[in-house]
C-alpha cells in the first residue's frame, strides 16, 4: 500500500508542470524586439515587428514577423517575405531562468530538433526573453544578443 501511494506521488510530481512552467502558460503578444551587434544597441529597419508566442503547459507555438514586410508578385519577392518571417513550434523545457525550446516545426527546416535557449523574465505582465551572445547569422564575425518582450493577453 505504502509503495503504491508513493507511486501516485512521483507520478503526480513528474506530471505536473513546475511552478516556473506554469508562470509561463499563455497567449502573449510581441510588443518590441531589440537586438545588440558586438554590444552596441542595434535598432531594426522599418516598422515595429508583429507576432505571437502562445506558450501551453506542453508546447509552445512562435509567430514573428520583420517590420519590413511588403508584398510583391515576382520569385524574389516572395521569396524576400518569407525570409522577413520567424515560425516554429515544438516542445520546451523550463531549468531555472532558461526557457529551452526544441521545434518539432519550423519555417527554417534546418533548425527542427535544434533546442534554443533563451533567459526568461517576467515583469509584471510582460515576458521577457533574451538570447546569450551568439554569432550572428549574416555575419559569423559580429556577436549578437537579442531580446524579446511580449504582452500577456491570456
């Protein structure tokens, strides 16, 4: 009787989101993204990005898009709209103040399995979300940091 309660226990323990993972759950809304090149402040072209992050208490879904969107009807410049757009989705994990994502989904196909680590934060309503430094994508010899701020919406 005793090692079937202790049982349920551990099952209930290891089922149950942590208190972390559950501060995160929800529906937020991007409102800025700033990003730092070799550690200077680094603003965005264009308008302010729009997305989504929409975090459940087993996955989490990411929508974002560049201010610098605009519609066009030859090859390149779809193919310029798509690049302009950050979506993924899959699994995550919550260890301390890391939010560690594991995409199952992703508009880049070469990132799916890849876990991204971001420090997370909340204050008050918002989500915070920032990278460490890492090289940048358009150029391997400069050091970026981004961070992200979201609006809880739900």
């Amino acid at each position: 009787m005793v090692r079937l309660i202790c049982s349920l226990i551990l099952a209930l323990v290891i089922a149950t989101p942590s208190w972390a993972q559950q501060s995160l759950v929800g529906t937020y809304k991007l409102v800025s993204v700033q990003r730092e090149l070799d550690g200077k402040a680094d603003p965005l072209p264009g308008n302010p990005p729009r997305g989504y992050l929409i975090i459940t208490p087993k996955a989490y879904v990411m929508l974002q898009t560049e201010g610098t969107r605009k519609y066009g009807p030859s090859a390149a410049d779809k193919a310029a709209l798509w690049e302009s757009m950050v979506a993924h989705g899959g699994s995550y994990r919550v260890e301390g103040n890391k939010f560690v994502m594991i995409p199952d989904t992703s508009a880049n196909e070469s990132t799916v399995g890849t876990p991204t680590t971001r420090s997370w934060e909340i204050k008050g309503s918002r989500l915070i979300l920032s990278s460490d430094p890492r090289p940048w994508m358009r150029d391997p010899s400069k050091t970026v940091v981004s961070r992200q701020e979201y609006e809880k919406i739900d």
